[in-house]
C-alpha cells in the first residue's frame, strides 16, 4: 500500500509548498493522537537542523502537538541521532526532528522516532496519514488539556557525554589533527566541541549556519572545501558530516574519500578481532560495491543487503540481530550504541581504530579495491518510467552483458523524481556502456 505524505525517511518536500505551515500542524496533530497512549502526561521532543523554514515547522508542529494535549520539549539545533537518542533518553512518547538532511535549504522534512527512539513503522505511518486526512476536530484537547511547550537547553551537553562514552575510558584523541565540516548543519557545535574533548586539535569548516548555506559546498555530499582544508593544513584525518548529520564521509590525510562502504569494512574488522559482533556480518543495501562482500567474505563474514534506505538496514539488523550496518552513502549504524545512523559516533569509532593501529587513515581505511562502479540519475517529472517496454527491454539486455561478473540496480529515489541507475563489475568499459544504455532508454521514456 502506497503511502500519501510519508517517504523512506519521513515528510518531506519543498518548504512552503509542500511541507506547509498546515501539513506541519496536521501532522502534529496526527502523530500526536496517534502516540496517546495510557493516562499519563504525554509529551514530545523536537529538534532540527539550521535551515530557515525550521522555524516556520517548528511553530507549526508545536501548535499542532499541544492543542491535541502533548507537551513539547524544544531542543533547537540537533542531529537526528541525538533526538533519537533523547527521546528514550528524556521518557518521551514520540520525537521529531525537522530536517531534510543532505537535500538544499529551500526544502525541509518532518522524521518522527517513536518512543524507543526507532524511526516508525510503515504501519504507524499508515495510521498516522489516515488521522491526516480525518476530521482532527473532534479529536481536539479540552481548553484545560491543552499541551504546553518549553525549550530545553542542557540537551547539547548530554548529547556531548552520549558520544563520548560510545569510546572505552582509556582511550583518547590526542595527537591527531582533525578537520571537521558540519555542512552548516545541525551537529555545527556538538561536533567540534566532541573530538576536542576526547583530546584531539581540531579545526572546524561548515560551523556558520545562516538559515541558507546548509549543505552548501560544504559538508558529506560536497567534499572539496574539506578536502583542500586537509590538505592544506595536513591534517591526519577529515571528517564530514552532512545537514543532521546522520550520516558521515571521511578523508584520509591525502585527501582522499572514503565512503561508507570501507567504514564499515574498518569496523567489521575491528570488531570480528575483539569479537564484538552480535552475528558473523553486517547488513548493508543493494547499493554497497562488491568489493565489500568479497572483503567479508575473505573474514568469513557474511554481507546481507537490503533496499536502499538505513530504515529499512535497521529493520533487517533488528530482526535478525547484527548490531552493524549501513550505506555506502554513510549512514552507519552501531546499534550497541544507537536507533538510527550517527555520523559522530560512526567517526569516533573509526578514530580509536586509527588511534589503536598507529597508522595513517588511508592504510586503515583502504580495505579493499572497489569494483568500477557507476551511478548516473535521471529526472523526470510525472509517471512511471521504469515501466515502459523499452526500459524493461534495456534492461534485460544490460543484465545479460553483465552475466556472472557484475550487478545492474536500478530504483526510483524515496525523497526526488530521480530514477537511480547504478552498475558495477569487473569491467569497467562494460559498466559504463550498460549503465549508459539504460539511462538513454529511462530518459526518452521520462521525456
């Protein structure tokens, strides 16, 4: 069953035409019935990221919350894990954070955590869109049952110790130069003030949020300004974290990337030595390189793939229970440790890793050689393209040059009209004539 407002990661849309100041008061309205369970005082914490229309949503969901009869704790600027994490933290019923992550500022989004912290179900969102479109009149708080709301102001702090203790005691920071992009996002103070606690010399890029410049050539989806600082200052690692800072890219003390795909290559190996691993693996999507399977594979780990979308990592990792998993894209999650991806916490990880082996980030972090992979996007504007017979046609044949040696995915993004054409294999020519073939089919039937 299709949903009408809910995505792979929550609400989300252009800010003011889609996510509107009524959509917000709906949905907090919604959500809130919808978690109005037992007779105590019920209550909410909201967060977000640094963008201007996080005002206008914050407002509106507030309004929304409390005339329904739930209190709200407004934590301002916070990334989504530490909202997660606030949320069992504080006892909350539900909790919100307003972002729309990596996206520009001129769009927003509204993610809901249940009061375990873990994003919804596709069936509570269900619930939660059939109150949308109800009548919410009747449903509505007495005059005296109306919902109060109070900003809390010591919840950077404890999201600061939070980070700290996922690092044994002993271990500490000291002795490496860190540069750190915090994409004019939602971790601009808790990250900085984190890595200089645990020890380290730091040097902070993307920490001027003014309502517009998140993700603005800063931050994990664009690399280059943290890239040149490295390199410049010749610091040992760089850190990059994007807009609520779920998610996180790092860069060795060359300059080079290191996506989410060798992380957790890094951690998998860690982990299996110190035998932290709850099951013989991790759990990633259909977007992770082959070359990471074959390097778990050669540890005698297993890799478990899932659709694209860390809700949907999480979900396989809870019912089956590994406690690591993630996307190429960054979202790493440490479930001894956290709900959701936490770019911080997945960064301090890899740090005492580094701190441990006394070796430079890019030995560390180059476990194995990527399979030539290619990714191309196609936007369209209406319909679905991926049916038309010439794309199926396309596809079947790309498939077939592939064979054995290499693998085609193909999906519609949750969060754009963009459909997503990605290939790989041993040989790079034939990936990218395959994946070129399919985005001409796409895009003439998308025309």
């Amino acid at each position: 069953m299709s949903r009408k407002y809910f995505g792979t990661d929550g609400v989300r849309g252009r800010a003011n035409v889609v996510i509107t100041p009524e959509l917000a008061l709906k949905v907090g309205q919604a959500a809130g019935l919808a978690f109005m369970r037992g007779d105590h005082r019920h209550r909410v914490v909201i967060g977000k990221d640094t963008r201007l229309s996080g005002y206008m949503i914050e407002t509106a969901l507030v309004a929304g919350f409390t005339s329904v009869g739930m209190d709200v704790m407004l934590l301002g600027p916070m990334p989504t894990p530490a909202v997660a994490m606030l949320t069992r933290s504080m006892r909350a019923d539900l909790g919100v954070m307003i972002s729309a992550s990596h996206n520009p500022f001129e769009d927003n989004g509204i993610k809901l955590f249940g009061p375990d912290g873990f994003k919804l179900s596709d069936e509570v969102e269900h619930e939660i869109e059939a109150l949308i479109d109800g009548a919410m009149t009747k449903h509505l708080a007495g005059a005296r049952d109306l919902g109060r709301a109070k900003r809390i102001e010591s919840v950077h702090a404890r999201y600061i110790e939070f980070a700290k203790r996922t690092l044994p005691r002993h271990v500490t920071l000291e002795g490496l130069r860190v540069v750190v992009d915090c994409a004019n996002g939602a971790a601009y103070r808790v990250a900085p003030e984190t890595l200089w606690e645990l020890g380290a010399e730091v040097i902070a890029i993307g920490v001027e949020p003014d309502g517009f410049n998140i993700n603005d050539d800063v931050g994990s989806t664009a690399p280059n300004a943290l890239i040149n600082k490295v390199r410049e200052l010749r610091a040992d690692v760089g850190i990059a974290l994007d807009g609520d800072a779920d998610r996180v890219l790092i860069v060795d003390e060359k300059g080079q990337k290191v996506d989410g795909d060798q992380l957790m290559a890094v951690v998998a190996r860690s982990w299996k030595e110190d035998e932290r691993l709850t099951q013989p693996g991790l759990v990633a999507t259909i977007m992770s390189n082959l070359g990471l399977e074959r390097f778990l594979g050669g540890l005698g780990l297993n890799l478990a793939r899932t659709a694209v979308g860390d809700r949907y990592v999480l979900e396989h990792m809870r019912e089956h229970g590994y406690n690591l998993g993630g996307e190429q894209s960054g979202h790493i999650i440490m479930s001894d440790y956290a709900t959701t991806g936490d770019g911080l916490v997945a960064a301090l990880q890899l740090l005492s890793v580094i701190k441990r082996q006394e070796r430079p980030v890019s030995e560390v972090c180059h476990c194995f050689d990527p399979l030539p992979q290619i990714l191309k996007n196609v936007r369209y504007r209406s319909g679905e393209p991926l049916r038309a017979d010439s794309v199926v046609t396309a596809i079947a044949h790309a498939e077939a040059r592939l064979g054995n040696s290499g693998r085609l995915v193909i999906r519609p993004s949750g969060t754009e009209p963009v459909i997503r054409v990605m290939a790989e294999g041993d040989d790079r020519a034939l990936v990218n004539e395959v994946v070129d073939e399919v985005v001409d089919a796409v895009t003439r039937a998308a025309a």
